[in-house]
C-alpha cells in the first residue's frame, strides 16, 4: 500500500501519474483500475458515452487500464488499484466509498488524497494503516 498525499482536486491528475507510473513499471493494464470517489474520471464519462455495454466491455478486454467509481466497482477487483479521493458525491455515504475503494485491490493500492479528508472520513485507526500521521 502506498498513500500519496494531494488535495482533492489533484487526486485525479495525482492517480492518473501513479497508474502511469504501475504501467511502466511493467503492470499489465488489465491489472490496473483507476477509481474515484467523488466525480467520475474524464475517461470512464468519454467511455460510458458509448453507452454501458461498451464501457463495461473495457473492464475485461485488457487493452488499458479500468477506470471507474468506487460505488460501481463494488464486489469487484484488480490486482492493482489507484484511488483517487477527489471527494465524495453524497457526504452521508463518505465512509462506505472510502471502505469500498481501500477493499478492492489484491496486491497494491495507491492512495491519492487530502490526509485531513482521510482522517474526518475514516478515524485514527485507518489514517494510521495508512501512515498518515
């Protein structure tokens, strides 16, 4: 795990680097998703345009990486994640996105966000595991 800090508003730009950066290292882009939690990502908007079936057809046809919302991405996962916490559409339903993102890698999770949206969404104990101080 690793968490990068940044503000919610570089938290994409952020997580678009380090998903970059997973690629190069040699991660297959079918190991990799890119999710958010507030506003969904430019690419997955560009691909949902083309309607459902095409967008959900780039979740298994491993030409690049996934990007999605934490929210539909549930009971799903990647060996690689990058979250991008840039926010939380509904503030009630902050800590259930925040579980779901943190939950759906098997191997590596990048963290991109705001330390301080961590600690008010998550508490001590998950900013710790984090290392956030």
């Amino acid at each position: 795990m690793r968490f990068v800090p940044c503000t919610s508003d570089e938290a994409v730009s952020v997580a678009d680097d380090e998903a970059v950066a997973l690629l190069d290292q040699g991660w297959a882009p079918e190991h990799v998703a890119l999710l958010t939690t507030g506003r969904r990502h430019p690419k997955q908007v560009e691909q949902q345009a083309h309607g459902q079936d095409a967008y959900w057809a780039t979740y298994w046809d491993g030409q690049d990486l996934f990007y999605g919302h934490v929210l539909g991405f549930k009971g799903l996962e990647r060996p690689a994640v990058v979250l991008a916490v840039n926010g939380f559409r509904s503030p009630e339903r902050a800590a259930e996105m925040l579980y779901v993102g943190l939950s759906r890698a098997r191997d590596l999770l990048v963290v991109c966000a705001d330390p301080g949206l961590i600690r008010a969404t998550a508490g001590p104990d998950v900013s710790a595991r984090l290392g956030i101080a």
